[in-house]
C-alpha cells in the first residue's frame, strides 16, 4: 500500500479512537440517553420514551420542587437482585414536610397543585420531614408507582441527574418541562 494509504487509515483510526473516547466522557459524566421502562411518571412520560438526562446540572445547581430526576434506588426500593435506575419528581426537600391525605399531596401544609399527575393519591401517607441529604420523590402516576411513599426517602447522593429533553417518539420531542412556580410549591 501507498504512503497516502496508510495516512489515510491512520487518520481514520485516530478519529474514531477519539470520538469513542468524546462519547464516553460525554455519557458518564455529562448527558446520557434514557427510555422509559414503566408507567410510573404517566402522563409526563410514556413507556418508549426516550429522554437525555443532564448529569452535570446538580453539581453547580441546586434541586428544585418537581425536578424529574433519574437515580439509583436505594436498598429499600430495589426488588430482588434487579439494579435497575428509577426515574421520579421531586416534590420535597430537605425540611419539608410531605402529607398526603384526602387524595391531595401537601408540601408544608400547602396543598401541591399537580397539573401533571395521571390521577389523585389513593392513600393517605404522613406527615414526615425529609431529612438532610435526602429528598421526597413521586411518580407522576400516583397510584402506580413504587415511590418515597412506600420506601422512604431518596439520598440525594443517588441522582444521577435530571430529565430534561425527550427525543422520541416524535410526535412528542420537546423540553421536559417543570410546571411554573405559580402552579405550587
């Protein structure tokens, strides 16, 4: 083979070898692609969903009330030898108090307006403080959903960040929108 020849595959190899590289860094430490195995966060996200989840927000931000965030369930929620991340909302923070009665979830005595759920809680739960390093999350799809409610609190140190584009299905692409502030807590 020609001089030319052998620059050629060199450079390719170099290309690729650095692109796999880029990717890898990119994906574990930056944004990483996710699908939606359950009906958990129905009617937010649908089962086939495909979403990016940003991995860096936390480190220079701070969690918000009603974050989707993807974690690593802590022991008291993790079914059998199955690792599998979750995906929930944040609805409270260090210090809130969280209720759940009458159908309605309470944030500090505040009743939480939640537009997005698939339907109202059918149970009561509460009232408990989220502790420190902890958070109080919820799946969108109340009654169907394996959630803080039933395990207890998340260690904050278990997000692996925060849900914020869906790219498929495509009648669907779009920002992963947190309702507004006036919509609640």
């Amino acid at each position: 083979m020609s001089q030319r020849v052998w620059e050629v595959i060199k450079d390719t190899v170099q290309v690729i070898f650095f692109a796999l590289i880029l990717t890898f860094v990119l994906r574990s430490y930056v944004v990483e692609a996710r699908g939606i195995p359950t009906g958990s966060m129905i009617p937010t996200l649908a089962i086939g969903d495909k979403l990016l989840v940003d991995k860096i927000v936390f480190k220079f931000n701070s969690l918000h009330h009603k974050d989707i965030v993807v974690f690593a369930p802590p022991p008291e929620a993790q079914i059998g030898s199955v690792k599998t991340d979750f995906i929930k909302r944040i609805i409270g923070l260090p210090g809130d108090t969280i209720q759940v009665t009458s159908g309605t979830v309470f944030v500090n005595n505040k009743p939480l307006t939640e537009p997005y759920i698939a339907q109202k809680p059918n149970y009561n739960y509460g009232p408990v403080t989220v502790p420190e390093g902890s958070v109080f999350v919820m799946g969108d799809n109340r009654n169907n959903s394996f959630d803080s409610h039933a395990w207890g609190f998340l260690p904050v140190e278990n997000i692996k960040g925060r849900a914020f584009f869906r790219y498929w299905p495509v009648n669907r692409v779009g920002p992963i929108e947190k309702p507004s502030p006036s919509q609640g807590t």
